[in-house]
C-alpha cells in the first residue's frame, strides 16, 4: 500500500504554512514521505489491539467515535519521557490523576 499523492500533498501544504507561521520552515526539508506513511499505518493499526478497545469500553465509546491525529515534530534526546494527563481520561476529574 502506498501513500496517495493526495495525502503527501496536503502534509507538504500543511508543514509549510504552519512552518511559515511558526518560524519552523526548515522542518520540511526533514519530511520523509515513506517515514511519514509508515507512521499513519501504525497509528491505525494500534487501533485494533486489545488496549484502545479495553479503553474505549471503559470510557462507554465506540471505536466509531475515534478520529486519528499524527504530531508531526522534531525528535529530541532526552533523560525522561513521560505522558501528563491534566484530566482523567474516564472520570474528567482535573483533581484525580
């Protein structure tokens, strides 16, 4: 399955106005089409793993429900990496972690 020239079309339009817009325009010469589709394929197909369904019944969802986003953004070495969740995901209690 390849990318459609559609898809890699709109990516290089986004990445350059919103690398306009933010001062970031070197960062769609980093853009690797076949990096970039690899990692939509993995983002859909984490979709279907045991983990999003077991979350999405918590949380009384359908997995029509879902929509899909890829951030797009320059990698950085770092000592930790972690998730901050501001909210439960389930309860929306900003006071619950």
């Amino acid at each position: 399955m390849k990318m459609p020239e559609s898809l890699k079309t709109a990516m290089l339009e986004s990445m350059t106005t919103v690398g306009g817009e933010q001062g970031e325009e070197r960062l769609k010469a980093l853009f690797k089409p076949r990096d970039a589709w690899e990692a939509i394929k993995g983002v859909w197909c984490s979709l279907f793993a045991i983990r999003p369904w077991v979350s999405l019944a918590k949380a009384g969802r359908s997995f029509h429900d879902l929509n899909m986003a890829v951030l797009v953004q320059e990698l950085v070495e770092a000592k930790y990496a972690f998730v901050l969740h501001t909210v439960n995901p389930f309860t929306h209690d900003k006071d619950e972690l």
